[in-house]
C-alpha cells in the first residue's frame, strides 16, 4: 500500500481533503473518487487513511484525512492531519493542493479552519458543502464575495447528491498550477482567527437562516431526562429481538438449502471418505456459520443507521455520566458500540480519543463487547437451551437471554475499566467535548454499501479462515481412522479425539467435554469457527438421524443445561479472535498490550465458567 | 472605564438559561490555556449567544449547549471557563 503512494505521487498530484467533523468530508470524498468508506456523522469516523483517484481531469490523487477543528492536534487521528498537511509524515509526501471542506450551515465555525489552513502556504480550494441543507434553513451566502474575501476559489457542493463535483474537480485541477494563497494576515491565534473568520461570515452571509430547528425539536425528546435513556436502552433492546425475530425467516431458507445440499450429495455420491468431506466437512462447519448471515446483517443495520442519522454523538451523551463513572468518557462509547458489530473497527476506532490511557482502557475492553461473530455462538446454545416462549407481555425469553448476555459483556466492561483505570491506565480522565450534529435522514445509499461490505467481509471469512479451519479439522477428525471391532465412534480415536480428551482435562472443571475443548482451538482463528467445528465434530460422531435433525437438536441431547450456560459464560469473555489480538499489537505498538488483554480474558472467562457450571450445577442437582 | 458586566460561568446554569459569552477564565491574563483554545475551537467565542439545551439525565454532567448553529456536549467543569452574562 505505502509504495502505491510512492509510486502515485511522482505521478499525479496529491489533494488532501480537510475539514471539521461533520462537514460531509468523506461523503465528498466518495462523490468524487467513487470509492467506498463508511459514512458516518460522529467525530473519529474516519480514522482509516483512505485514498483514490479521479481521472476525469488532470489525474489527481485523493486523501481522505480524518476530521480535525484545528491543526493542534489533540488526538492520535488529528495527529495524521496535522503531520500530512505540513508535510511531516512518515510515508505520506506533502500535499500539492488542499481542498477544504466547509459547512455551509454553519459557515462561521468552519471557516476558521479555513484561515488557518491558509497559512500552510499550499494552493487551496475551498468546498462550501451542504447548500441543500442551508437552502433549507434559509441560509444564503454570497459565494462570489466569499471566495474574493479569502483569496481562494470557492466552489458550492451537495455530496450526497453529487452536485457541483465537476466544477469542483475542474477548480482542484487548476490549483495544482495555481499560487499559494495570497500572503494576507488573518491573525496567528485561535482568538484572531475567530474573530476575522466571523467578520468574513457576517459580510458574505446574505440571510442568517433559521437554525438547525428541526435538530433541537427532536432533540427535546431523544435527550429528554426519561426519554432520552428509555430511547436509547430501547433502541438497544429493539436491535436484540430484532436480530433473532427479523433473521428467523431468511435463516430457515438458508439451513434448509443446506440441508437439501447434503441430502443430495449423499443420494447421489458414493458413501466414502469424499462425501464425508463435502457433507461433514465442508457443508456442516462452513454451512453452520453462513447461516448466521442475516442476523449479522440487522446488527450492522441498526449501527449503520445509528450513525448515519447522527444519533450516536447523543448515545454518547447520555452515557458520558455512566462512562465518568468508571473514568472513561462518552466518547469511548463510540468505539465500544462499533465492537459489537466487530471489535477490529472499534478498536481503530479508539484513535480518536485524546487521552492515551482512555484509549488503552478503551481498546482493552473492546473485546467484551460481544461482536457479531460471537452471535452464531449464543444463537445455537440458545436454541437448543432456552425454550422459545414469551415471558411478561410479548417479549421473546430467548431474546431476553440474549440481551442478558450482551449486558453482562457491557458490565463486565464497566468493571473491567474502572480497574484498569486505577492500576494499569491510571490517570486523570479525559474532557468529554463532542459536536451532537444535526440530523439527517440515512443516506440509503451507504447503509446498503455499508451493509454489503459486511456481507462481503463475512462470506470471504466463511469462504478462507473458516473453510481451511474447517478442513483442517476434519482431516484431523477422520484420521486415525478408528481399529477394527471399535465401540466407539471412530471420531473418539481420531486426532482430534485425543488433542480433546488431552484438553478435557484443563476443561472439565467448568463442564467442557471433550468435544467443545477441541472447538475451542480453531475458534481462535475466528470466534464463529467454534460453531463450525461443533457441527464437523458432532457432524463425524453422530448417527443419520442426528445430522438431518441438525447442530440445535444435536446439542441439545448431547449437552447439560449447565454446560451450556457455562459454555456461553465462556463466550462472554473469550477467546479472542486473531485479528483481534494483530489488531491490538498495531494499535499499540507492541505484544505487551495483546499478552496482557489474552491473559485477562482467558481468567475472567475461566472462572465465569465455573462459577456459572457450579452454581447451576447445584440449582439444577 | 465603565465597569465589566457581571458574569458567571456557563458551567453554573440549568437547563433552560440563554445568555451571551463574555470572555473566557484563563490561567494567565494574556496567553489562553489549552482547554480555552480548544472551546474556542469548538465555536465557543466572545459575543455569541449561547444557551443550555439539556443535561444528562443520571448526574446532570456533561451539558449540551447551543452555540451559534451549532450543539456542543461538554462537561461542567470544561464549562465553568466560560464567562456569560444574562442576555
């Protein structure tokens, strides 16, 4: 990736795009260059350096660089803006053209930025986004009168709807030829800049608008005392029996088209090693967590709209006092949410918390928010355990186990970070300062970007890791093959029947039998993998019957209620998925932080698990 | 010399107050703290309107502010650094 960079910038110029969060930067971004990112509405969205191409004029390279209110930089993400633009950073060369992002709503604020990025002494162009928006307040600007004002060519843009991008291209290409901007002083403090910026935004402001009414309407009620949190829990809750109520229909579809599969390749294939490998193999450990595809898909919704709407700077918010309350703040939030869909986004997300040990407790607990993969995991252990029946007024018991599982992850968090933040990450907190922006409708057309990046991501998992683990185990599974005039099913004399009775001895104290000791192994790979091997290792030792009757029936009669629950206590805390553990050495910067998050968790997991065997043991005994 | 108008921190008021910035507490006369320069960068400036729209609901900390077009979130404390006056 980096000698790409090398490569492009001998070649064509290089235009950063900079901008206040909010300012509809990335949505710009990808107007222009076609390329996919995530859009989203709250500060720190953008903490991946995103890069691409227009090659309609002059052939220009893009940066996409995170959101920033000033060049001081204040936060790991700010730091990459500040270094990129005066040309300080480690890989990325200084940029030929600055092209800055401007919110035409809210002109004033923005244009500080806009002076400030002036003196950089790199020819500029300024983009005054959102006109629609302003439009709609009322707002009229005199652009003409602006860009004479600045000394710099300021062209109107609507990202979203892709309005004013040819000009806008036409203006970046002719500023690669173009001066700096002229050497007017516009003042060396924040102070002086306000003040000129304020004094340019009211000569060119034609009509003041009429606020962002709309925002604070609803945000009367969304921060409400009691409905705000009641909003925001329910949100939550809704997401929970969304995900197992809306997936029931699609997941069936899938399972059956599974089922058919395998009962097609066995009427047609001759019984041997090869069917065991398609049917066993292949379909039973790929095919148990591809079913999972829909519910992943609702999860990603919700977060997806959440962000995009700009209702996740309000979460953050109402949870600030919760997060003071363990030393974090709001903000860390923000990544925490993400972690439920994937704690690899999370945890890049945490650059953009200032404070370095808020960003170590934050990434530190990230894995304990129960990410998407661990959904297949609960999903199957609820469905064999927990009847599916209504408790106190319509709601589903088995949603409601699932809501608990995932609010024992979220206080185990809590706790987890009020410790470290008085050991390991002690210090002072962190400032809570966040912009809450203004509403907006999703953008429709990135949600389902969004969403089928998600889909993408998992089948390509599905289609790799989980495939060649699935091989791999039930290669290990079939061989040795079982003696003449064996009792057993042939998988006990296998190799995997003896790595699990070598492991059952470390597990047994918390209800594992040899069978989820082994799963345990791949499921490092990936947490979902665990439920692939279930359905190769039940899939090789079980009768016909067992296998048509599938992995939830198959569980059911070979497990206990307790080894069950423990079996989900585990996954409350562990194991953590690779990508995790590469991710957290990158963010980091060393194996100290992973070795240590590994270790925590395995204990916390280990002795949930037992306490959970234990005591249900004995309720149940 | 007429003299300052009374003020009071931002950080003191209910939801519901509405008033104008007057200037910022700083730790020096002259050079501003990191804290003021980063309000300032927020939007927070001399002569804007402000008002607290809501606070949180579990400790009545952070608070969230209109100032200008914009909504800002920030915690008492932070807010305490703001002078404002009753408009």
């Amino acid at each position: 990736m980096n000698e790409q960079i090398a490569v492009n910038s001998q070649v064509t110029p290089i235009v950063a795009v900079v901008g206040n969060p909010n300012c509809g930067k990335s949505a710009l971004f990808n107007a222009l260059t076609g390329l996919r990112q995530k859009v989203a509405n709250y500060p720190g969205a953008t903490v991946e350096r995103r890069s691409g191409r227009i090659v309609s004029a002059g052939n220009l390279t893009m940066i996409d660089l995170p959101g920033a209110y000033s060049l001081n930089a204040r936060s790991a993400d700010e730091e990459v803006t500040h270094q990129v633009v005066t040309g300080t950073h480690d890989v990325e060369a200084k940029p030929d053209v600055i092209l800055s992002v401007v919110d035409a709503t809210n002109l004033a604020q923005h244009l500080r930025f806009v002076l400030e990025l002036r003196e950089l002494g790199i020819p500029m162009v300024v983009a005054l986004n959102m006109t629609d928006l302003a439009a709609r307040e009322r707002i009229s600007i005199d652009v003409a009168a602006l860009s004479a004002q600045i000394g710099v060519p300021v062209i109107e843009t609507v990202a979203v709807r892709k309005k004013g991008l040819a000009e806008l291209t036409l203006a970046l290409s002719n500023a690669t030829l173009a001066p700096a901007p002229s050497n007017v002083d516009f003042g060396q403090t924040v102070k002086q800049r306000q003040k000129a910026a304020r004094k340019i935004a009211s000569a060119t402001i034609i009509s003041e608008g009429i606020g962002h009414r709309t925002t604070r309407r609803i945000d009367q009620v969304l921060l409400n005392p009691v409905i705000g949190p009641g909003t925001l829990f329910g949100l939550l809750f809704l997401m929970f029996q969304a995900v197992f109520s809306w997936a029931e229909t699609p997941m069936e579809l899938i399972e059956d088209g599974i089922g058919s599969l395998q009962i097609f390749l066995a009427t047609t294939l001759s019984d041997g090693l090869f069917l065991s490998f398609l049917n066993d193999g292949i379909l039973a450990g790929v095919g148990a967590v591809v079913v999972f595809l829909p519910q992943i898909l609702i999860l990603f919704l919700f977060i997806l709209v959440l962000e995009s709407t700009g209702y996740m700077a309000r979460a953050a918010f109402i949870m600030d006092r919760l997060m003071a309350s363990v030393g974090l703040n709001g903000r860390a939030f923000i990544p925490l949410l993400s972690s439920f869909a994937c704690a690899v986004p999370g945890i890049m997300a945490a650059r953009s918390i200032a404070n370095e040990r808020d960003r170590l407790t934050t990434i530190l607990i990230a894995p304990l928010m129960t990410c998407s993969a661990r959904l297949p995991v609960y999903t199957v252990i609820i469905a064999a355990f927990i009847p599916n029946q209504t408790v106190g007024g319509g709601v589903g018991l088995q949603g409601l186990v699932m809501f608990v599982l995932y609010l024992a992850g979220i206080l185990s968090a809590l706790l987890v970070a009020a410790v470290l933040k008085r050991t390991v990450a002690k210090g002072e907190a962190d400032t809570f300062l966040l912009e809450l922006p203004k509403y907006q409708n999703p953008n429709i057309r990135f949600v389902l970007t969004g969403l089928y990046e998600r889909a993408r991501i998992f089948l390509r998992r599905a289609g790799t890791i989980i495939l060649v683990s699935t091989i791999i185990l039930w290669v290990l599974a079939v061989y040795p093959a079982a003696p003449i005039g064996a009792t057993e099913p042939a998988i006990s004399y296998s190799l995997v029947g003896m790595i699990g009775s070598a492991l059952e001895v470390v597990f047994a104290p918390i209800g594992f039998n040899w069978e989820i000791s082994v799963a345990l192994v791949p499921g490092m790979a990936a947490r979902e993998v665990a439920i692939a091997a279930l359905g190769t290792v039940y899939s090789l030792s079980g009768s016909e019957a067992m296998i048509e009757a599938g992995l939830v029936s198959v569980l059911n009669n070979a497990w206990s209620l307790p080894t069950a629950l423990s079996f989900l206590a585990w996954f409350i805390f562990a194991p953590q998925c690779l990508s995790t553990i590469a991710v957290t050495r990158r963010e980091t910067g060393g194996w100290k932080w992973p070795a240590f998050m590994v270790a925590y968790l395995f204990v916390l997991a280990y002795g949930a698990s037992f306490v959970t065997f234990r005591v249900a043991t004995w309720l149940l005994g | 010399m007429t003299s300052p108008p009374l003020s009071e921190p931002l950080g003191n008021r209910k939801p519901g107050f509405s008033g104008t910035i007057i200037g910022f507490t700083s730790d020096h006369e002259n050079i501003e703290s990191a804290a003021v320069e980063q309000l300032r960068e927020m939007g927070f400036a001399e002569g804007l309107q402000v008002s607290i729209l809501h606070q949180n609901p579990f400790g009545k900390d952070p608070i969230a502010v209109r100032v200008g077009a914009m909504t800002i979130a920030l915690r008492r404390r932070e807010a305490k650094l703001v002078q404002v006056t009753q408009a």
